[in-house]
C-alpha cells in the first residue's frame, strides 16, 4: 500500500554480471530489497528488480517512482566493455616520438591480474590490445620541459592534419595526451581547440578529449589510459545511463539517476569525468560497510563480497577507507582516485574444470554470470558451474532459487558434475561437488587472510562483514579459523551493495598534480609561496567541482567543500592522502598545521618510530571533494523475541552433504525470524534473494538490527 505520509525516497541499484539489486528507502528510513537476472538492457532488469521489490510493499514503480527524490546506480557495464574491448573507437594525439608509448604502457601492466603462477612464466602472459591502435595515433611536435617550460611550440599545422586523418580513418573521439602537460596545458588545449574546429569543418560533431581539462596528473600512462576510458567507455556508457534516467522518467520519475564513483562518493551521468565510475559497483558494499559500522560503534572491519562472478575484499581501519592514487583496473594503470579493494575472479557462479596439464580441479575466472549453470537449462551453459554443486549438496534449494521464477533441472546438473568433474577425478558425485566448494572457501580464505596480513593486520582486529548474493552461502567457509572477532551476516546481504549506494553523499571530487617540497632550512617565504601553490590548486579544483553541482542545479551554499591534499618525507616513494585540517590557507603557520596531521596519520598508518621529519615534506597532489548530503537509509531496530524461532519461521528440512556425510538441515523463513532467534547447524535459513549455510559446527543468532552473527562452536 503506498503511504503517502511515509513516501518512497531512495532508491540503490546494483547492476552486477549476475544479477540486479534493487534497494528502496521510505522516509523514515525503513526498505527493501529486490532481485532480478541481469539484462542486456540494464533498465529492463532495473524495472523488474523494482517491481520485486516493491510488491513487498503492495506498490508499484508507477505509483513510487513519481514521489522518489534521487536514485543511484552501479554497476559493471563499462567495466566489461573496457575487459572486453568493445568501447568507442578513439584517436590519440601524443607528443611526436612517443606514438608508441600508449601500446607499450607499463610494465606492471603485462602482469597485472594474473596469479602468482603465471606471473613467474613469460609464455602465459599476454598483452591486451591497446585502447587507441597505432593506426590511430598520430604525434604532433611539441615539448613541455619538467618544470612546464615551453622547450618546442606546438605545431598546430601538424595537429590540424592529425585530427583530419583521424576523422577520415573513422575515428568516433579523439584524445590529447602531451608530455608534462599537468603542468603545462595550453598545448593540450591549442590542439583540442584545433581538433573541434576540424571536425566542425567537416560535418562531424566528434567529441574531443584533453588530458589537461579531466586528469591534470604526472605520470603519462596513467594520465593517458585514464582520458582513453572517457572516450573509450565512459560515452557509450553514458548513452546506457542516458536511456536508464529517461525509462525511469516514462514511469514517472522526477530525479536524475547519479552514480556511484571511484573515489566513494556518487555523481550524476552527466559529469564530465565519467570514467570514475569504471568500478562502481563494488565500491557500493564498502561505502555501505563504513555506514553500518559508523552507525553500530565498529571501528576495524574487513568488507568480503562474493557475488557471482568475483570477490571483492577491503578494510576499513579506524572508520576509514583508505584510498589508492594511482589505481588499476581492467589491466590498466589509471589516475583515478580508488578506494583500495582486492578483487580475484572466485564466485558463486565460477566455471568448474579439470585442469589438462595437472588432472586437478579450476575454478574461473570466468563465470556462468546470470547464466547460473548446467542447472538452468534456458541458460545455455555446459560448463559445471559452483552454483550446480551448490544444488547437489543440498546448499540451495532448486524450488525457490531468485523465488522461483527459474526452472532449474537439478538431474542434468547432477549429470554434468558426473561426467566433467566426479568420473575424471575417480570421486562420488557428492566428494566431487564438495571438493569444489572446499576448494573455493579455501581460494578466498587464503586470499582474505593474504589481504589483511599484507597491510600489517592480524583478523582478530576486526569485526568481517559478509555480504553479496554468495557472502551468506560461503561465509562459514572463508571466515573458519581465521580468528575474527565476529563475522556478520546481513539479512540484506544480499543487496548490500545497492545499499550502500544509497548511504552514500552527491560528491564530486578532483585532482591536481603539485610539486611542493619544505624542508627544515627552508624560510618563510618559501612555506608563504608552499601555501599559495596550494592554496591556488584548491581554488582551481574548486571552480571544477562547484561546475559540476551548478549542472545539476545546485549553488554554492548547498555544497560543501572539503579540501585535501597528499604528503610524503621528501625522497620516499610512498604518500599519503588526508583531508585538510583548515578549509583555507594563507599563512606559514597553516603550512605547520598541514604537516602536523601528516605526521599524526603518518604515526597512525605505520608506527610513530617510522617518523622521519628530517627529510622534509613534499606535497604531491590538491584534492578537492564537493558534498551534498542526501536522505539515508535507517538501522533497522526491533525488540528481543527470546532464542527460539517462532513456528511459522521453520519450513521443514532437507538432505545436506557436508563433512562427507548426508545430514538433515533444518530450513526456515529470513524474513519470519525475529531478533535473538538462534539457530544451531545444520541448518538453512532461506529467503528470495539469497541463502544462508549454517552448517555442522556453527550457529547463527539475530539481533535488533537484523544482522546475523555467525559463530563457530
């Protein structure tokens, strides 16, 4: 029943490979969630996700969508046009002699993604194609010195030809990348200017790229791949978003749909730097983390994502995220701002096979996707997939998986598990398909301990979250003696990450490349001329950010500028990013404040003993971010019912494979459990959108806020 005192005002979407989670919040903070199959046709699945979300409130999206005030998307569509090659087809300008450097790129880049395995043999690595070919590059001579000294004027004529051809070539973008133009851009934009004149000669409203108006940043790789994607990916991307916020419109919708970016925050689809939104759908379940951790008092916590094709890892420390500069992604090195994830190719609907060379069993990195598996015929897979062992084992029921509107055929999977993977491997159908599932709890065990241990951590430090539409099937799995203080289920894991998308600001944020450096001799004019750099970079970037907001209809007294900057000892390879402790600077004594909270984070990070204030302080990049809070989702909070589920919450039992043996599981209703329910294993608790494994050894209690805490006994 639509209450209009209670109105519909948020919703989160996320568009993964597998599915489409759709989140939706009222205005006192209550929501639900809502499942479908991914579609080619993002909005197609984004309709019907709604409507399954919806219909638990007796509402339709005609009735909701008129009275909504925003809506986030995220999702992985330009991620797979970038993996998959498939973007808009770019012409690159470069500084003359360096047309090779873009297919070259760095060396990190040929190893990048690869298991440690591969990385040690030459023979298994391979280059991806470049996203700009040779035969689409063209240099124009020119040279920007290290300091952004003029060394060779621009030869406009050269660059005049150069967009001709690649006009004529075929060309849908082109790009401009100079050396050293970070520092120095009116190169950069002489030869934009020039390229928009060309194309507006002939007919062809091509769009035209600077490096210097998106990505003002050293290093040219990065710069370049990055400027590439907002070409390459971004537009064609941007069309899809376009067509998604107007489908919403024919139904209804006032509001424009924003995106989740990089960097934590969301934009709108018509920001000029789209190519932030490349990862955007992982990112929603960390934002989603830092919420629900700020809101239950945890400080440390260690995000898992198990979706179906990947799993997505990263730490909160100390209520923050810590962030990557220089980021990858898609086997690219980028200059986009990222909050730092680990990600491996290991999900719920992993392919399964038989290794030729060493007769053991593989999983990925390619998946089923929204396929899901030799079970579901339609799907058209052949390949043994974890989701057919899932069903084997009793793990899932086949009656209701995504509530029942596939038809899965559980014999054929079971034929399948048989010949590709029990027979060659001399195993009953049930060892076979428990090996695999223990082979993967084992794969993200290894890599979630790697995770946490690499950075300086130990798990006992933290509380784990486990979410996605696999975290709560698996959670028993790769959390088992790792030592973590709890580990917790959301009853919403499964659109966790639509969830976070709707925790998170309207944010916009920009970067500059600065070459500051003070050390203990310098005077003060020199920290007076340190401050005005910087002070400059702010106010630059935030002209950029306050462009973005004004697109949008906003003014300056509804955004809030936050400015940051990032700091290293001088002569260290390593910085750090920090927001600013002063919103201004104009003096030498705001350069001393700057640098006491570089060394107070840099103590925090690393250790106090590692302090080394005698070499000085160099700053790196300004960051300037531009916020407007947006309506959140609430807690749920609701009273103890006392440990024992009520009747109709148990939906009678089922046969279970594990710890080589067939037990009976106990099933019950998600949604009819109450808070304090506990649960002995083994047990399986069911819902629409996801399911949770408590087997053998484990038992599971919820608690007011609708948060199940898993615990080995």
């Amino acid at each position: 029943m639509n209450d209009l005192t209670n109105p519909v005002e948020v919703l989160g979407i996320d568009a993964g490979g597998t599915m489409t989670d759709t989140f939706f919040v009222r205005a006192d903070g209550t929501f639900v969630v809502g499942k479908a199959q991914s579609d080619v046709d993002e909005a197609n699945a984004v309709l019907t996700s709604s409507v399954d979300a919806l219909a638990h409130w007796d509402v339709t999206p005609e009735e909701v969508f008129p009275q909504m005030v925003t809506c986030v998307f995220s999702g992985t569509a330009m991620l797979n046009r970038v993996v998959g090659r498939k973007g808009l087809r770019t012409g690159l300008i470069v500084s003359k002699g360096f047309e090779d450097f873009h297919r070259m790129g760095r060396a990190i880049q040929c190893y990048l993604g690869y298991a440690f395995e591969d990385r040690l043999h030459l023979n298994t690595h391979r280059y991806d194609e470049p996203l700009a070919h040779i035969h689409d590059t063209r240099g124009v001579t020119e040279r920007v010195d290290s300091k952004g000294g003029v060394v060779i004027p621009v030869r406009l004529h050269e660059a005049r030809e150069a967009a001709r051809e690649l006009i004529e070539q075929g060309c849908k973008a082109i790009v401009i990348s100079f050396l050293s133009s970070y520092l120095n851009g009116t190169h950069e934009r002489a030869v934009r200017d020039v390229c928009l004149e060309v194309a507006k000669e002939m007919g062809s409203n091509i769009p035209v790229f600077a490096s210097v108006d998106y990505y003002p940043v050293r290093k040219e790789t990065h710069r370049t791949n990055t400027t590439l994607l907002e070409a390459y990916a971004a537009e064609p991307s941007r069309k899809i978003l376009a067509n998604l916020s107007q489908r919403m419109k024919d139904v209804g919708a006032k509001y424009d749909v924003r995106v989740m970016a990089s960097h934590g925050g969301t934009i709108s689809w018509k920001a000029k730097e789209l190519a932030r939104t490349l990862v955007s759908g992982p990112i929603g379940g960390v934002m989603g983390s830092r919420y629900l951790a700020e809101q239950l008092g945890y400080e440390n916590v260690a995000c898992s994502d198990i979706g179906g094709t990947s799993f997505d890892m990263a730490l909160i420390v100390k209520g923050k995220v810590s962030m990557h500069q220089d980021g990858d992604c898609a086997r690219l090195v980028l200059s986009l701002p990222l909050v730092s994830m680990d990600t491996i190719g290991a999900g719920a609907g992993s392919f399964v096979r038989i290794d030729p060379y060493s007769n053991s069993l593989k999983l990925g990195p390619d998946s089923a996707g929204y396929r899901v598996g030799t079970c579901w015929p339609a799907g058209g897979v052949d390949t043994v997939s974890v989701t057919d062992c899932h069903i084997i084992l009793g793990y899932l029921n086949p009656d209701n998986f995504l509530g029942g509107i596939l038809e899965l055929d559980v014999p054929r999977a079971k034929q399948c598990v048989k010949e590709q993977i029990a027979d060659p491997l001399g195993l009953s159908l049930e060892d076979a398909a428990a090996g695999v599932i223990e082979l993967l709890d084992l794969s993200l065990r290894q890599h979630l301990r790697a995770m946490i241990s690499a950075k300086g951590y130990s798990p006992s430090e933290f509380v784990c979250f486990s979410y996605g539409g696999g975290g709560p099937v698996h959670a028993y799995g790769y959390t088992m003696g790792l030592g973590f203080k709890e580990t917790i289920v959301p009853a919403w894991a499964a659109g966790f990450s639509a969830f976070g998308c709707a925790t998170a600001d309207f944010e916009y944020r920009y970067d500059k490349s600065t070459d500051i450096g003070i050390t203990k001799d310098s005077t003060t004019a020199e920290k007076q001329e340190a401050v005005n750099t910087l002070g400059g970079a702010w106010k630059e970037l935030a002209d950029k950010v306050m462009e973005e907001f004004r697109i949008n209809g906003f003014t300056e007294d509804d955004v809030t500028l936050t400015p940051g900057y990032r700091m290293q000892y001088l002569g260290q390879l390593n910085d750090l990013e920090m927001s600013s402790p002063l919103s201004d600077i104009g003096s030498p004594e705001d350069w001393d404040k700057l640098v006491a909270t570089f060394d107070e984070t840099y103590g925090r990070v690393y250790a106090d003993a590692a302090r080394s204030p005698e070499l000085g302080f160099g700053v790196t990049a300004a960051i300037m971010r531009g916020s407007v809070e947006t309506k959140k989702p609430s807690i749920p909070s609701e009273p103890d019912a006392g440990p024992n589920p009520p009747a109709e919450a148990a939906i009678g039992e089922r046969p279970f494979y594990y710890g080589r043996k067939w037990v009976t599981a106990k099933l019950y209703k998600m949604e009819s459990l109450l808070p304090g329910n506990r649960i002995t294993g083994p047990a399986v608790i069911e819902s629409d959108a996801t399911t949770y494994v408590i087997p053998t050894g484990f038992e599971t209690w919820l608690d007011g806020h609708r948060l199940f805490h898993l615990i080995e006994v």
